[in-house]
C-alpha cells in the first residue's frame, strides 16, 4: 500500500473523528472506503455516459424502434402473454 499524504479541511476534521470513535476504525479506514465509493461512483457515470454517446450515436444513424413496439412490449409485462423485446 503506498502513502499519500493530504490536507483534511477544518470543518471535516472533527466529525471524521467522531465517526472513526463511534465505528471504532481509523480515520485511515473512513478515508479510504470514501475514495473507494467516490471511485466506483464515476465510474459507474463515465459508463452510463458513455452509453449514452452510444445510444445518441445510434438514434443519429436512424437505428430506432418505433414508439408503438415499445408501449405494446411495456402493456405486456405481468400477463401471461409476456411479448419479447422489440428489436432492430
């Protein structure tokens, strides 16, 4: 594991304190789940941002499904006549 040394703002310090008390961790512990959830976090945006491109890209090459297909396959769901996804 490597060092990083870091500055923790004053309005941060003493309630990361209090947490690391009442969890009986370190503050070392709480810092770093914080970075490992940030990081997980924007990966999961930079994915669904990058679908997106995607989808846009797609729709702009006329790749689409028409709005009535979708509705019929959504009215589906629950019955017993379940409809397959529409596809391209």
């Amino acid at each position: 594991m490597s060092v990083t040394s870091l500055r923790i703002a004053k309005d941060i310090e003493a309630p990361l304190e209090s947490l690391a008390q009442r969890l009986d961790r370190s503050k070392n512990y709480l810092i770093n789940q914080a970075i490992k959830e940030f990081l997980a976090r924007q990966m999961m945006e930079d994915s669904r941002w990058n679908d997106t491109l995607a989808a846009l890209d797609s729709a702009k090459s006329g790749k689409l499904i028409d709005e009535s297909q979708v509705t019929e396959w959504l009215k589906s769901w629950g019955t017993d006549k379940e409809l397959s996804p529409p596809s391209l």
